[in-house]
C-alpha cells in the first residue's frame, strides 16, 4: 500500500510549493476561509465582479487538503437525496428543477474555467452511467427516469437496457443504466491548484498553512488569527464545508449544529493494461454511479486505472476528532468486491486507500447563504457530488458579499429557512444510527446478489 494519508491525487501530482502563511497584520474587504472548490470558486467571482475588491483566502493545510482533493474526480448531476419520490414529494418540482439546474451550471462554469484558463487538469466530458443493481430490480432506474421527466431534466438523459449494458460492462450485477451525457472526468487537485493560480493573478491574496484559530466579530471589522497573523475584513466567507462545526468564534451564530461530518473512502487500482480495457469493453470509459442502497462508484482514471468509491465504509466520527483512518474491512474487503464486481479484474492490484470528510445536512439539502450576522456568508453540506454544486455556491456567495441581487441570491437554496441538526452531543448518535440502519439495508442486498457480496461486519 501506498501513502494512505492523503489521496491519490496528492501522491501522483508534482511538486507543489504552498504559498507562503499569514504572517502579521492584513486588512481586505473580503476573507475566505477554506481552499477547497468552494471556497477557490468563491474567490474567484468575488474578482470576476468586482476586480477593485481585496480578497484573500486562509487555508489551514494546502488547497485542496478536504474533500476536494480526495474526491473520485467525476463531474456529475445530483442533489438531496437517493429517495426521489421522496424529494419530489418535500420540495415540488419547480424548486427541484431550479436546483439540479443550479448544479449544472457548476459544471458548466467548470468546463468554461478550463477552457478560457487553460486549466491542464486532464479533464475528459465523458458522460457518465447512473447504474442499476440487477439485485434490486428495476423500479430504481425507471423512478430516476420518472423524476428526471418530472423536472424537465430528462433531454440529458439516455436509457440503457440490461442487455446493452451487458454488452459493455462484463459485470454480473449490473442491471439496466441511464446514460446522462453531462460532464465527465478530471483530476481535482491538478483544477485546484490551477485555479489558485488563476485567482492569485487576479489578485486574490492566498495563504496556505494558515488554520484560522480564532474569529472575533467587532462593529467595524472581523478578526481572525491564525497562529502567525491576523487578518481583518469587512466580509466573511466559510467555506470549510465538513470542519464547520469547529471554527472557534460562530458558535453563537448556529455554526455548530448546521452541518454534521461523515468520512468517506476511496480506493485506486494499478494500471489497467489495454487488453484488459478491452476485456471489459467499458463504454467512453466514463463514470459510473450505483443507484442503489449499495452505493459504489467506478471512475476510470486519465492513466488507465479505476478509482472506486464504497459507501457501505462511511464513518460518522466521534466528537470533534476528525481522523480519516482506514478501516481493515475496507482494505480488505474492496479488492473482494472489485473483483467481484468485475470478474475480468480478478488479478488487479489496488495500489492506494485513502478517507475525506464529506457534509451532511439534517435535510440532505446544502446550506449556503448569510448568517444572522449578515456581514459572514456560509456553505456546507457539500456531499455526495459537491464540485459542481460548490463551484456555483462560489458564485452565489461572491454575489452576496458584494450586495449584487442575482437569480443565484434570490435562490430557494440562499432564501429558504436552513434545518439545523440538533444539539451536537446527540448529532453523531443519530447520524451513526441512520448509518447502521443503512448498512443492514446494504448486507440485505449483499445476501440477494449472485454472486453474493460478503460484508464481514
Ligand atoms: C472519497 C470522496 C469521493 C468523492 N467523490 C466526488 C466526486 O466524484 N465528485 C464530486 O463532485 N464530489 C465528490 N466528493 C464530494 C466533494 O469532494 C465535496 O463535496 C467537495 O469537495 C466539498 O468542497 P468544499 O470546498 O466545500 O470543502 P473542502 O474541500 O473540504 O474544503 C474545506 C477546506 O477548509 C479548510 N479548513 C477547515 N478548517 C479551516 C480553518 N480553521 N482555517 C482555514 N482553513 C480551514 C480545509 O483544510 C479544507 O481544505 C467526494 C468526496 C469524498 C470524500
């Protein structure tokens, strides 16, 4: 096993020299915290719309140390939650088409930063698969279907039956699949650190290695210290999505309880050689997402291996640690699958195991917008599929700061009355139930597969 610590991404990249701390006094209009695609993207439009404003962004490691270094790097559309019927039936489909629009226009803004910046970030607009589980029938992918008519998303979208996928896949779970023809793949730390390039030229001030410990809020500016500077603002940006609960000095303001913490873990395989491409006969090599309780995802990387991610091994941590250790049941337990999964793959090593923190809402509807101290704009609850979605809370965010009144800020998703998680010392118990509840569902389905999936807890 390779260095397990931090993602594939990281271990693979060049060599990176962090910009340098926070060090002494610096007064700006405008302070983000978080180097991750929210917190970049926000920076970003913060100079796209008004190029006078003075930024700078406080990140405690390296950009792209949370989850948006460690992610599987697909670029897809989706939002709230897997019940659909459910979705519909809390929100309408009026609210539900603005948001999945809302989410792809993050790709969108994506793929144009990549293009008008030259972003070298291996991205590759493959499309990808939302696939069914031969286990559990059909009426998954044909609700999707539905709920994708329902909220006029379905143009996207393409049917794929089982016999096709078949075809394609080499896999004996597979059932039938929807091919959406949107986004695609990249590698999200070489767009990261790329984008950090882009927001210093335009004057963005970044300082790497400078955790924000404390946040004191005065009538005529916001300090925050970090070990060895301080920094003053008239404008507040949180972009810390899954760390949220911890930033000494928002207690008040209801940061603690807005969002909750889960780690989840990722695996990358050797190389996959050509003839075992070939072998699998994988379609476009573009992603694919199991719609179903038993959540993997597969997504080919640019040099040929497959990184997949398990749902099942999601931890909800204790307290306020946030340690991503592995678990002896993922690292041994993945390959089986892998294998499993793709019986042509039986050899294939897995070469790398890592964890990142994603961010749960009691709602599974993301926050962004202002805090009752309307000088500080927030984001969390950034999880399953947050690039896009944070790259457009970026935008959404700089346009609060600034006082500009856009669709973005008259938003359902800004505008609406966020649902707070309840008292923190209760918040892990009830997330860690939810999880077990989940993971007997997962083993339930494990039992029907055929070949069967073995969970050993
Ligand atoms: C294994 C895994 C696979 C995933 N797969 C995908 C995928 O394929 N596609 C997709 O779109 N999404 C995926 N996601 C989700 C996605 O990565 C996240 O939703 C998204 O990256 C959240 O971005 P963010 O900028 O809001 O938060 P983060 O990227 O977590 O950024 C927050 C930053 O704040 C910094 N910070 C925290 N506290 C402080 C402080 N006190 N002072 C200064 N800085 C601080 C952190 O160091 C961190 O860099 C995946 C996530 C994981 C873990």
């Amino acid at each position: 096993m390779l260095h397990r610590s931090r993602s594939h991404w990281f271990h693979s990249a060049e060599p990176y020299a962090p910009s340098a701390p926070l060090e002494g006094v610096l007064n700006v209009d405008v302070c983000v915290v978080g180097g991750g695609v929210t917190g970049l993207s926000t920076a970003y439009h913060l100079k796209k719309l008004d190029q006078h404003a003075s930024v700078a962004l406080l990140e405690s490691e390296v950009v792209g140390f949370g989850a948006s270094g460690r992610n599987a790097g697909q670029l897809i559309v989706a939002f709230g939650e897997s019940d659909f019927k459910a979705q519909m039936r809390r929100h309408g489909a009026a609210k539900l088409r603005e948001a999945y629009t809302y989410i792809h226009e993050g790709i969108s803004t994506i793929e144009d930063l990549i293009n008008e910046h030259d972003i070298a970030c291996d991205y590759e607009q493959t499309g990808y698969f939302e696939m069914g589980l031969r286990a559990d029938g059909s009426e998954t992918l044909d609700e999707y279907l539905a709920f994708c008519r329902g909220i006029g998303q379905d143009s996207f979208l393409e049917p794929i039956s089982e016999a096709q996928v078949a075809r394609s896949f080499q896999s004996p779970y597979f059932g039938k699949a929807v091919f959406d023809r949107r986004g695609g793949q990249f590698n999200p730390l070489k767009y990261l650190r790329e984008l950090k390039f882009v927001v210093q030229r335009f004057g963005v001030q970044v300082h790497e290695n400078s955790p924000v410990v404390c946040i004191e809020r005065e009538p005529s500016c916001i300090s925050l210290r970090t070990g060895r500077g301080t920094l003053r603002c008239q404008k507040l940006v949180v972009a810390t999505n899954a760390y949220s609960h911890l930033l000494p000095g928002l207690e008040d303001l209801g940061m603690i309880r807005s969002q909750s913490p889960v780690f989840v873990y990722a695996n990358v395989t050797e190389p996959l050689s050509e003839s075992q491409w070939g072998a699998l006969n994988w379609p476009r090599r573009a992603g694919v997402n199991l719609m179903s309780k038993l959540f993997y995802s597969f997504a080919p990387t640019r040099d040929g291996r497959l990184l997949y991610v398990g749902g099942y091994y999601a931890r909800v941590p204790q307290g306020n640690e946030m340690s991503l250790d592995i678990s002896k049941d993922f690292l041994t337990e993945g390959p089986r699958h892998l294998a499993s999964f793709f019986p042509a793959l039986s050899d294939l090593r897995t070469v790398q195991s890592w964890g990142g923190p994603i961010s749960t809402t009691r709602d599974f509807i993301p926050h962004v917008g202002l805090l009752a101290d309307d000088r500080i704009g927030y984001a969390n609850g950034c999880w399953g599929h947050g690039m896009p979605l944070g790259t457009s809370n970026g935008r959404t965010l700089a346009g609060l700061m600034l006082n500009r009144r856009t669709t973005d800020s008259a938003s359902w998703l800004v505008t609406r009355k966020k649902i707070d998680w309840p008292s923190r010392m209760i918040v892990s118990p009830v997330v860690r139930s939810l999880s077990s509840a989940m993971r007997r569902d997962i083993r339930k389905i494990g039992r029907k597969m055929q070949p069967r999936l073995v969970f050993e807890k």
